[in-house]
C-alpha cells in the first residue's frame, strides 16, 4: 500500500503541476488575445484614419484638377484675346507700311518735279551764271542738279567754273 500511495502523490503531484501548468498557458494564450484586441483595436483607428487621409486626398486632387482646368480655359480665352490684338496690329502694320510706301513715292514724285523745276531754270540760265551758282553750292548738291540736265548744258556750266571744282564734280558723275 505504501507503492500506491506514493504512486497517488506521484500522480496527484504530476496531475496539479500539469493543471498549473496549463492554468499558466492559460493566462498566457488570454493575455494574447487581449494584446491582439488591443492591436486590432489599433489597427482599425489607424485604418479609419488612413480612410480619412485618402477621402481628404481624393477631394483635394478633385479641386484642384477643377482649378487645372478653370485656369487653363482663362488661359485660353486670354491668349485668344492676345491672338486677336496681334492679328489687329498686324493689320494696322501693314497698312501703315503701305501709307509709307505711298508717301515715299508722292515724295519721290515731289522731289522729281521740284528737281525738274531746278533744271528747267538752270538749263535757261547761261552757262556762266549757272557756273557760279553751282560752285557756291555743297558739292553733292551741285551734282544732283547737274545729273538733271543735258550733257551739252553740263559741258558748258563746267567749262566755265573752276577747275578744281570741276572736277570734283565730274568725279561725282562719273558714279
């Protein structure tokens, strides 16, 4: 009898170590759970704030894509105007080179005429007279009213100046 009952205590001894020992797991595998909970607990604030973040983001990016394109239809609409201004500058350019073109040749036919006066009076003139005048005159002057007259008349107004003057202005002819 003594055998069993050591075997007894043996068996209650390993049976209440076991019980601890599972009573131990026990409060272990509990004490996980409530850190899981915890955890998961955490974790579904954290996604709800991430949710929160994207949502603010998603509307973020829809405002301003709105904005991308309400800019870029004033853009548009600015640059038409700037568009339209330069076509209408252009026009006036062009119209105002012509008016110049135009005046340039009223001016040019002004000046013919005014040229054929001068050589009308010169060529009526005597050769000594006209000789003088001209040699009191700048010389590129002087050649241009001589350019307008009649190689005879010219011939005959040089003859009569100085000939240094002479010249100078035959020189100038020549070209």
């Amino acid at each position: 009898m003594q055998i069993s009952l050591h075997v007894i205590k043996l068996a209650f001894l390993i049976l209440f170590t076991t019980s601890l020992s599972a009573l131990q797991t026990s409060d272990k595998l509990f004490e996980c759970t409530e850190i899981f909970k915890e955890r998961k607990s955490e974790l579904l604030v954290e996604l709800e704030r991430i949710d929160e973040q994207k949502q603010a983001l998603s509307a973020l990016k829809t405002a301003t894509e709105d904005l991308l394109r309400k800019k870029e239809t004033k853009l548009s609409q600015e640059q038409e105007v700037v568009d339209n201004k330069l076509a209408e500058i252009s026009q006036k350019e062009e119209s105002v080179k012509k008016m110049l073109a135009k005046n340039e040749e009223v001016l040019k036919e002004l000046k013919d005429i005014k040229m054929n006066k001068i050589a009308q009076t010169f060529a009526k003139m005597k050769a000594a007279a006209a000789s003088s005048i001209l040699s009191g005159m700048n010389t590129s002057e002087a050649a241009l009213i001589l350019q307008s007259l009649k190689p005879k008349t010219v011939g005959q107004i040089l003859t009569k100046m100085d000939p240094k003057k002479a010249s100078e202005l035959t020189l100038i002819l020549s070209k």
